[in-house]
C-alpha cells in the first residue's frame, strides 16, 4: 500500500538562524545562536552550522552555547518573522498538492501521488519546491523522497543542507542498511547507547533480527525497530492537526524556592496564556502546571473541571491551587524550581452570541 505513495519532506536549513543571517548580510558565514542571552538560563532556538561546528545544539542553555564558541553571535528570536517567511513557503507547497502536514514552521510533509501540475515525478516537484523557496525568500532548503513518511524523512537528512535524496522502494534496505543507528529517527541518543552495547550499530545489524526477539528486548519499541528496518511505515499525511492543548512556561534566571515570586511568576505565565487562548479562540477545561527543579527532576499536576476556562484570573486561581498542592507534597524533599509551565488542554472553540461577542458562561 505504501509503495504506491510519492512523499516530499520538506526541511528549511538551520531555518531562525539563516534568517538571521539573511536579514544581516555582515553574519553571513559566522556562529550564530538564537534564544537567550549568552549568559542566561535560556535555552538555543537555533543555531547556524557554523556555529554547529563547535557543538552547539538546539535546546541547549545559551550559557554553554557560549563556553563552547564565545565569538558566536547571540540573537533573539523573531516569531513573527519566521511564522510570515513559513507562510509564504507553505504557499509553494499548496501550488503543488493540498495535502501539506507541517509539523513546524520548517518542515512538512508533502504527499505528491496526485498532484495538481500532474508532474509524474516527485523529485522533480522537490526540485521545483526548493528552487521556488529560494527565489521567494532566499533562503535553502533540504528535500527527502521516498515512499513512506519515515523514509522521506530519513532522506531530507541525508545530503543537509541544501540537498535532495530520493529513495525508491527497491533502494530501502541498502538505504537504512549503511545508516548508524543513531540516524534514525526515532531513536534517541540514549536508545541508541543501550542498542550500541548490544552489539547494534548500524541498521544493517538489526536487519536480521526477528520481530519476537526485538519485542523481548525493548518491549513495543521493538515492534518499531523491525518496522524501521524495512521501511514499514503506513502514516498517510494529514493536511490539519489540531492543537491538543496550548501552553507557556518560563525558565527563571537563578532557581527559586521563594513561593511568592514564583506564584508571581505563574499569574505572568497566566496572563499570557489568556492571551493565546484568545488569539486561537479556544478555550478549555484540564489545567495542567509543569515543575522542573535545580535537579532536573520534572513534576506535573493536572485538574479538570466542567465549565470552560479562559480568563486569565480563572487560569491563576485554579493553577495557583494546583501549584501549591505540589508545592506542599513535595515540601519535605524540596529543590529550588528552575522552570514552571502552565497549559491548558481538553479544548474547545469560544462560544460567541448573536451580536457576536463571547458568552460570558459557557459549560
């Protein structure tokens, strides 16, 4: 079934950080880092390949971004700026296929089996996309082909950046066979440790191994190792997926045990969530607050109600309740706290009446 399907995956190159450098001629071929302040709690957006070449990764704190490659070029991010740009690349997408899935605002899958241009090739529409993307926005892009979400994604990794790879499903298994298991996606650096100390390197060493046997070593992961091996993958690209719940959090300069700042903290967090509840007309009924101590221990509590919620007063007073519920649970083994989140999920659209403005209850 799979192998009738002609799939893109679409991946911008080091996408914050190019735009950075294509706003800024004078970055051009230097380190740059965007997130945080070099000597914050913040953590690396992203960071450009030159600055890669020094070890820096996305989610890294920007203080050790900064001891890896001190010369690099620290900038904040610009949302609004990257969301116009990714806009305008999806807009190329749709002149292609209606069947786009982003996943973020710099890679999406593209299912080009029947496409609106009835090219018969996908590589050639990855060919079309990545040169239309660039004399858009200037900025380059990493194309996979392949027959399967997994193999299209494995492949737009393959010759990054500004590269294309096509995988024909007769080319799968030699494909995967030379990869080193910690390529795959999928499989995280710890998994491919364990793996490594079992004698598994590279896909082809999984290859052979049966179903049953990965089973009774990694439990239901194994099932996706030996599906993996062979490119199994029946996934169709889904054109909308709609958001599960929606969330801010905030990592604090220095960590803090001091209960009314940080419940100052979760009234900020509060108020800003109201606010993207209310740019997304949504509003919701489980409230869930995130806790991640100096130990980096991660804690979380969830509640759920029967009236919806979106006014900022409603999220504070019933995530303060929750926060110190945890708060006090925790007391005898207490850290300080070096990041608190709040989310809101179980959503629904707001309700409007007939003059168009929104119920004040709503159930």
């Amino acid at each position: 079934m799979t192998s009738s399907r002609k799939i893109i995956h679409i991946d911008m190159d080091a996408f914050y950080a190019s735009v950075e450098q294509r706003d800024r001629p004078e970055w051009k071929g230097k380190p740059v880092v965007v997130g945080g302040s070099p000597h914050s709690r913040g953590v690396v957006c992203a960071a450009s390949y030159e600055a890669r070449t020094f070890g820096i990764r996305s989610a890294m704190p920007c203080y050790r971004a900064y001891q890896l490659c001190p010369t690099a070029i620290f900038t904040a991010p610009r949302f609004d700026v990257y969301k116009q740009i990714s806009k305008e690349i999806r807009e190329i997408f749709f002149e292609y296929t209606d069947l786009v899935e982003p996943l973020s605002l710099d890679e999406a899958y593209l299912d080009v089996t029947t496409n609106k241009r009835h090219i018969p090739h996908a590589s050639t529409i990855a060919k079309e996309i990545r040169r239309k993307v660039f004399e858009k926005t200037s900025l380059t892009c990493s194309a996979g082909v392949a027959s399967t979400k997994f193999l299209a994604k494995m492949a737009s990794e393959k010759n990054k950046p500004n590269g294309l790879c096509v995988i024909l499903p007769e080319e799968t298994e030699s494909f995967l066979s030379d990869l080193s298991l910690s390529q795959f996606h999928g499989i995280g650096q710890k998994t491919a440790l364990r793996l490594k100390e079992l004698g598994y390197e590279r896909g082809r060493d999984l290859l052979n191994v049966k179903e049953e046997e990965l089973i009774k070593l990694f439990g239901k992961m194994g099932k996706s190792f030996f599906q993996m091996m062979r490119g199994i993958d029946d996934r169709p690209v889904v054109p909308y997926r709609e958001a599960k719940s929606i969330g801010v959090e905030t990592t604090f300069l220095r960590d803090s045990s001091d209960l009314p700042f940080l419940l100052s903290q979760l009234n900020a967090l509060s108020e800003e969530l109201a606010l993207r509840m209310e740019k997304k007309q949504r509003q919701g009924k489980t409230i869930t607050i995130k806790v991640k101590y100096s130990d980096f221990m991660v804690r979380s509590k969830s509640q759920s109600f029967s009236n919806f919620l979106y006014l900022a007063h409603d999220l504070f007073e019933q995530s303060s309740i929750l926060f110190t519920n945890l708060w006090n649970e925790d007391s005898e083994h207490l850290q300080k706290i070096r990041l608190l989140g709040i989310s809101i999920s179980n959503l629904n659209s707001k309700p409007k009446n007939e003059d168009g403005q929104l119920e004040l209850f709503s159930v």
